[in-house]
C-alpha cells in the first residue's frame, strides 16, 4: 500500500482539472459544465474500476458499488460532496470521494465480495455556492427535499434551479421514488478546514460530533454626530456600544472552555466616516457548540448582558437570531470502529469534534455516522491554498479501508 | 432693528439661490460658475449698499470696506468663506459673510463713518471640497499660501486647480504681492455646529479657543480563520483586539473632562464575512482637546495602552498619527469686547471652544482674533438640513454690530 498517497493525489489532480479556474483554484458549481464533467468523469473511471454498479439518482449524486454476498440489503457507504465553492481547493469534499473510491478499488482486489454491499457516492451539492440552497445531495438520498423551497431560487446570473437542474438531465423525486432503507452506516473522509490537528500534531481526527450552531445580526441605533463638536456626554456612539459588546461575548467566549467558538466577522456602520460618531452599526455574530444546553445558556446570556450595554449606552438594539441548528452526535458504534483501527494501526489520532457543517450532520440523522478528518495545513479551506500532506492522505484512505472492512465484511 | 432676522434670511436665501442643488441643498465649490456668479453678486450688492471700497483680491476673497476717518492705516475684518462642502446647507460660512454685510449697513447707516476703517470679507475656500486644500482664503491674505502645494492638484473630475482658477480669473500672489498688515482684529460668526448651544439653551456662543486635532489610522494584522473549526485559543482576532482597544480609548476619553473627545467614525475589517474570523482590521480616530499638553498626554496613553492590548491578542498593530494640529486660543481682549457686549444687552450666552476648525484659526495665527456661534437646530451641518432660529440670526448679528462699534469707533 506504499504508494497509496500518491495515488490519492493523483486522483485529486485529476477530479480538479475538470474544474480548474483562471486563478489555479477549483471551481465546480451545482450543474455547471464543469460540474457535469466531473460526475460523468467519475462514473467512467468507476465503471473502469469494474465496480459492480455505477448509477446516478434523481438529482444527480453518483454512486458506485460492490455488491455484497450475504446481506444484499445492507448497504455501507462512503464517500462526500463533488461541488465546491467559488474558487475552492482541490480537497474540500472531492477528498472523501477520492478516498472512497480508492478504498472499494483496495477491498475489491484483496478481499473480492464483501458480505455486505459497499457504495461510494460523489454527492451532487453541499456548500450552497450557485443556489441559496444546502445539502442538495444527502437531502435527496432521504427524501427530504421540499420541491417548494427550490422552485424559482435563481443563481447570481439569475438562472432558475429547475432549468440548470432539467439542462443536467436531472430531475426532482416524485411520490412514486422510493426513500433508500438499506444503508446501515455512513463513514465521511474529509479536510479538517481548521489548525487543530496540526497545532496538536495529530495525523488523524475521529469525529465524534458536529457542532450546533446559532447566528445573529446586531443592529444598534444611535446618533450620528459631528466628531468635534459634539462632547463625549451628548453622544449616542454606535461603535464604541457595539466595541464594548463585542468584546464582552468574544472575552467570555475565551474563558468558556472548549468547544464553544463565537466569532463577529462582519461589521458595517454609518456614516463610516473618520470625523463623524456612527450613528448605525451593523454586525453579525456566530457562536458553536457541541452541546445545545450550553449553546443556548452562552447565547441567552451574551443577549441579555448586551441589551444592559446598549442600554447603558442610550444606544437601541435588536438582535435577530437567524440560525439555530442544533448539535449533531456522531454515532458511538462507528466512532468506536475507527478508534479501534486507529489503535491497531498505532495512528497518533484525536477525537475531536467539527465546528463546521458538514453531509455527515444530515446523514446522521437517518444512519449510524461519523467522520475521518485528515489534517488542513494552515486551517486553510475554501481557498486555492488548501493542503493536506500526501502522509496524511493516505492515512485517511487507511482507516476508511480498515474500518469499512470491519463494517463489511464481517 | 426688529427686522434683522428676517433681513438676515433673506439675504442666505438670495446667496443660497446662486448655488442651490438638484437635492434643494447649496453646493459651491471653489472657482465652479456658482462660486463665481455668488461672489459677483455679493460684489454687486456691497456695491448697491455704497461701501466705500469693493475689491477682490488675488484668489478671490471679495472685501466691502468703510473707510476710517482717524486709523487710515487700521482694519477691522469680520467674515467668513463663501465655499461649501458638497450638497451643504445655507448657512455654514455663509452666516458670517450676510452678519459682516448687514452689520457694515447699520454701522454706516447709524453712526456714518468709523475712525478704523472695517471691512467685510466673503474668504474664497475654506473647506476643501473641490481640491485636496484647505483655508485657501484666509491663507492668501497673510501670504501663507505655497504654489507647490496647489499645482497639478486636481478636482474629481481631473481639472487642475490651476486652470479652475486662472478661468474664474483669479492668479497665485507674487513676492511683489504685499501682505496685510493692517488687519488690526478679526471677528468670524458662524454656526455652532455642534448641540451644545441648543441642549444646553443659550442663545450665544463666545470662543474663547478652536481645539487641537491629532488623528491617527490604526492597523491590526491578525490571522483569517474558520469561525468554526478554530478554537478561541488558536485565534489572531483583529476586530475583537479592536473592539477591546476602542472600548478602552472612548471609555477613557468619556471619563477624561470636557473638552476631551475622542472619536472612532471609519472601520473596515478584512475579510468581512460572518463566518470568518477577522485577519485585518484597519479604523480611524480622531481626538481633540483645547489643552495641547493634555492632547499629547492623552493620545500617548491610549497609543501605549493600545500596543499592550494587541500584543496581549497575539495582533500586530501599526498606529499612524497623520495629523497633528495645535489648539489655537482666540485673543483675550477681543472675547472680553464680545463678552461685555453680551452682558450689556443681556444676552443668554456661553463661553465655549470650538470643535470644528474654522478660518479664525489661522487668522488668529496674525491678528487678535475671536468667534460668535449662533444655535445649529440637532447639531447639524454640512447637510441641507442646517437650521438656525431666525431669533439667533439676529441676536448673533446684534452683537457683530455691537463688537464693531466697540473697536472701530471708539
């Protein structure tokens, strides 16, 4: 298996090139050109791989398959989302699609038949990038796509999704398309899209949840005043009320202990202008936990003690939440599977939670799930400057190999 | 006297029609055929009034004049700058230029000629709205102005200043130009500008002093991070370093006494997306004190505690001071004439600093200078919903005319 590293790269390499853009990053948007290439490209080189089934559902996820000899109606799978964003790198989800398929090639030739069926799937869509819409694929796999939320949603060239999706050769699922019932457990490879790992000089990380999230929009409302000539006490600042709450709910972040995460990543204020007290301010603020109790308590709390600073400030607030997606827990019969290959194979491994979304949170929620991250140089993703060491890639493609032959073939 | 008030708006509004705006605001700029079609008209009305003298000088500060009878060789000014920002309003400079006309009438038409000769001056820029260049007027009087600085400058659409100036016939002063030496005092009124008058319901203001201004731009250089994948710990979060440094320097300059006022009015942080962790955050501040001691010791904290707060957050933090401008007092005997003239006619008034600059002080810099503030309705200015009563017109006229007699027939 020496030079399995290499042939994850080389695969990633070649998956990207059906998407490269002008700038050298990948950009492959939900039925876009560059999109239909890849998912045709895929479905070659798996039936090249002569993977007992190769097929496409409603909207456009391809699978690939190994039929199992003895449960034919279970079903093991692998695999992520294809899409990336706006000129993305070539890891962020096209990875665990990489790895999938490079492990099913790995059983096929040293184990032949497993027991169980195994399938990878190369998902039509997670990141929402073209349409205001997420989770396209592993949605459609259960079911659980609302035709209504979709219809008429136009991308940024005000193309219609229907007409993009129809100009793919896909369509929506009717009544009469069954939900799929088989799939017993879902393991997802993926870049970990954050420093931990690398910080901590893990090569792997078990997930064993994915965060729960809420996010807000501040909107404070003062006076806007002219800097010279209006005294400290006759001032209803917008920025400096919003300076002292921003570093109130970041400062009492820091204290809590990890996993919880809030972030102000966008500001805007009015007039915005050096010799003029803002009168507005706009920021937004995203907060993350693994635990909904604690996710609410931060947040209920930091709203609280922000009303008593505006206030104290004769400065008006409203605070919208417009996010609250609760936790997901990884399933513990799965994380203990890749845990224990970890231990067999002495991988130096963390169990660690995501903070970002990911299909496995969906998934989860119909199938045993959980996830292998493999480390991100720099924390970097959603950029040209994704990396992960070719070691670490293989690592990844090791533990799904072993971990699906304990799901499969046993 | 009665109808002076209404004297007084009628004659904004006359000047006011020479430049009003497609939004029903007035914008002159300099040397624009507004500008020039207003100092014409004010040539011709001072005229039409008999002034002794009607003059322009090199740039285009137009002078009415009385002539002395004792003091040939002693001027006492009074005026403002005719030149307004984009889109201002009717009475910001152009308040003092319609006080120095009506006061000239009574004075002349009352007591007939002064022993000093006085003149009134509608000053050619102040505010630097077409050009990068401010006190453009009151700098050419004492010869202050350097070629160098102005040539080549151009307009926003690309007219040079020195063409914009030679068309409206106007030339730079040559070393056979003299220099005024016989302005003896200067009085400016103008409108406050601020909310202090008004909140606090005086009728009058008296500057005793124009503030220091230092003005700085901060720059902290963080690092741009997952919101959800990076723990607190791992974090360079410029915008939470500024919010912890803006909170301290308001919060301080809140606690420091009047006239203190520090002002943070422009912010623009990199990337400017909610789910990322800041990497940059660049904002400016403005801070103003009468007491250039108490300027410098503030600012020197406040940049001192500012590196310690970045240095504590891991962000590097670069702070350009790029102004510097020392407070200027008005002179002594001048405020106590418009003191005691206050006193004698009973008038409601304050003795304050200015916040905003203004043409008085750099005249201040040459000959004993002082100020009249009259109320800005909600502190507004530069904007077409300036408004002064019609009561504080007058009572800031009054006591223009009471000054002047005090100092030029006495």
């Amino acid at each position: 298996m020496g030079n399995l590293g290499q042939e994850v790269e080389i695969m990633l390499d070649w998956i990207a090139n059906f998407a490269k853009d002008s700038t050298g990053g990948v950009t492959r948007l939900l039925y876009s050109k560059e999109w239909l290439n890849t998912q045709q490209g895929l479905e070659s080189k798996m039936k090249e791989l002569e993977f007992d089934k190769v097929y496409y559902d409603e909207v456009g996820n391809v699978f690939g398959r190994l039929e199992g000899s003895s449960f034919k109606n279970e079903t093991i799978l692998t695999g992520s989302h294809v899409d990336t964003v706006k000129n993305g790198g070539i890891y962020d989800g096209q990875y665990g699609i990489v790895a999938g398929i490079l492990a099913l090639k790995y059983l096929k030739e040293k184990y032949g038949q497993p027991l169980r069926n195994i399938e990878v799937v190369s998902m039509a869509e997670e990141e929402g990038s073209r349409f205001p819409y997420v989770f396209l694929g592993v949605k459609n796999i259960f079911n659980m796509i609302e035709k209504e939320d979709l219809i008429g949603k136009t991308d940024t060239e005000g193309i219609k999704f229907e007409c993009a999706m129809r100009k793919s050769g896909f369509r929506f699922k009717t009544d009469d398309d069954p939900k799929r019932q088989d799939i017993k457990a879902f393991i997802e490879a993926h870049i970990e899209q954050g420093n931990v790992l690398e910080l901590e000089k893990k090569d792997i990380g078990v997930v064993s949840s994915i965060v729960g999230q809420r996010r807000f929009i501040f909107e404070l409302s003062g006076q806007s005043n002219h800097a010279g000539t209006t005294p400290m006490k006759y001032r209803k600042d917008t920025l400096y009320t919003s300076s002292l709450i921003i570093s109130n709910i970041v400062g009492k972040a820091r204290k809590y202990s990890d996993p919880l995460v809030a972030t102000v990543g966008k500001i805007d204020i009015t007039p915005n202008t050096s010799n003029v007290v803002p009168g507005k301010t706009i920021f937004t603020l995203d907060v993350r936990h693994t635990n909904k109790g604690i996710l609410k308590e931060f947040t209920d709390m930091i709203c609280e003690d922000s009303k008593k600073i505006a206030k104290e400030n004769d400065v008006e607030i409203d605070i919208n939440m417009w996010m609250d997606e609760d936790p997901v827990p990884m399933d513990e019969k799965i994380v203990n599977v890749l845990k224990e290959q970890c231990n067999k194979e002495n991988v130096n491994y963390k169990i660690m939670h995501s903070g970002a979304g990911h299909d496995s949170q969906i998934m989860a929620q119909f199938v045993p799930t959980a996830m292998i991250f493999v480390p991100s140089k720099d924390g970097i993703s959603h950029s040209p400057l994704e990396y992960t060491e070719t070691k670490h890639l293989e690592e990844g493609v090791n533990l799904l190999i072993n971990s699906l032959y304990e799901l499969a073939y046993k």
